[in-house]
C-alpha cells in the first residue's frame, strides 16, 4: 500500500521539487491535492499518512479526524494553521519551513 502525502492547499504552479524529494525516500507514494481553506479538509484527509499545508486549518476537529497521519509538514516559518498541541498528543509530528520567504 502507497504512503499517502496530501497537498491540503497550495498557491503553486507545479509541486515538482516536492514531489521529486519525497519520492526520494519514499518510492511508492501517492500524492492527493486539494484545495482546503476550511475544515473540508477532514473528508480529504481521512485516510492520509502526511500533510503538507499552506493555508487550511488543521485544528482540533481536523486533528481528531486524523487516523493515519504522521507527519504535518507547514509552508511556512509558523504553525499559525496547525493545532500543535493536539497533534502532537495523538503523536503526529508537526514541522515548517524555518527560513520560508526570508532572505539571506
């Protein structure tokens, strides 16, 4: 069975780079796309092994509903979209982009 990776939203023309990395570690994978701006993303996300978010909340409710999940992974430097405290109660591992739009 493919490790599921859901792509909750996103404002990108091509998810390449990203698809192309996880690919590397882990070969059979499928990927899902959505585009969740509310909890929509609870009937999206059901069966899914990873998260990838921009924008979609993934609070408590969402959380909860999560059966198969073990990674949150954020485009972004916070966890403003992310319930880090529920998910890291039901062992989901939450991270983000550290340095996402800042210049060096």
């Amino acid at each position: 069975m493919a490790f599921k990776v859901l792509f909750s939203d996103f404002e990108y023309d091509s998810l390449e780079i990203e698809e192309s990395l996880i690919r590397e570690q882990i070969p059979d994978v499928e990927f899902v796309y959505a585009q969740c701006r509310t909890e929509e993303v609870i009937e999206v996300a059901k069966d899914i092994d990873a998260i990838i978010n921009q924008y979609a909340p993934l609070g408590r409710k969402v959380i909860e509903s999560l059966t198969d999940c073990k990674v949150i992974a954020r485009y972004g430097i916070g966890f403003n979209t992310i319930d880090v405290q529920d998910a890291t109660e039901k062992n989901i591992t939450v991270c983000n982009v550290k340095d996402y739009c800042v210049k060096n």
